[in-house]
C-alpha cells in the first residue's frame, strides 16, 4: 500500500480534510433532497456518491482510518484553513470576475477582509492549543 508514502502529519490532515469533504457534500445531498427526483437533483447525488467513493479510495489506498472521530484541534484547525482560502477571494480586486468592480470597494471591503483574515488565523491557532486527544 501507499501509507509509507506519508508522514505522521501528512496522514492527519489528508484524512482531516477528507473528512470534512465527506460531511459537507452530504450536507449537499441533505440540501438538495427536494431535488431528488429533477434531473438535476439526480446529478447532485450520482457527483456526492462519486466523491464519497474517491474519498474511501483515498481511505483504503493510503490505510487512513475512521475509527477515531478527528479531535476538535484538528477540526477547528482545517475549517478555519479553508475559509482562509476562502476570504482571499472576497477581497476587491478578486471580485472583478463577478463584474465591474467599483474604485472605492477596496477601502471599504477589503479592510473587513483583513479582519477575517485575522480572526481565522486567531481561531486556527487557539485550536492549535487544544489537546490533541479531544473528540
């Protein structure tokens, strides 16, 4: 098997990650459930059992295991990466994709961004102080 090809570390966050792929995309099938019978609502479910089997092929491929729920370090710790990533993308200049962007939105915007940013750094590293061992 392929588990020899990560560490310690590398293993935690791949199946910490994985993880939480696999809860919010059966949010999505819960979500769109009064879709269930459009084609597509059907579509939804056919990609969510898609990316749950290539999920658990990650699993089985790399022996990660989902005895152990993932502590709340490690769960705080991944959220707050993503949306991380994710506010990057609500500063001015990356909303000119979504139209003309006006010349005074970055003074006004992009200072909330920074805040943001600042609080789910914050958050990540309070998590970061947890023990490890907690569900």
């Amino acid at each position: 098997m392929n588990q020899h090809l990560l560490g310690t570390n590398q293993r935690r966050r791949l199946a910490t990650h994985l993880g939480l792929l696999r809860e919010d995309v059966e949010k999505v099938l819960r979500w769109s459930s009064g879709e269930a019978v459009s084609p597509v609502g059907q579509r939804i479910a056919q990609l969510v059992g898609h990316i749950n089997q290539e999920i658990a092929e990650v699993h089985r491929d790399f022996d990660l295991t989902d005895s152990e729920p993932t502590p709340l370090r490690r769960r705080v710790g991944a959220i707050a990466e993503v949306w991380l990533a994710r506010v990057e993308d609500l500063r001015a200049r990356r909303l000119v994709s979504h139209g003309t962007v006006h010349p005074d939105l970055a003074a006004r915007l992009d200072p909330h961004v920074d805040r943001l940013e600042a609080l789910l750094h914050e958050l990540a590293q309070t998590a970061a102080t947890l023990p490890e061992s907690t569900p």
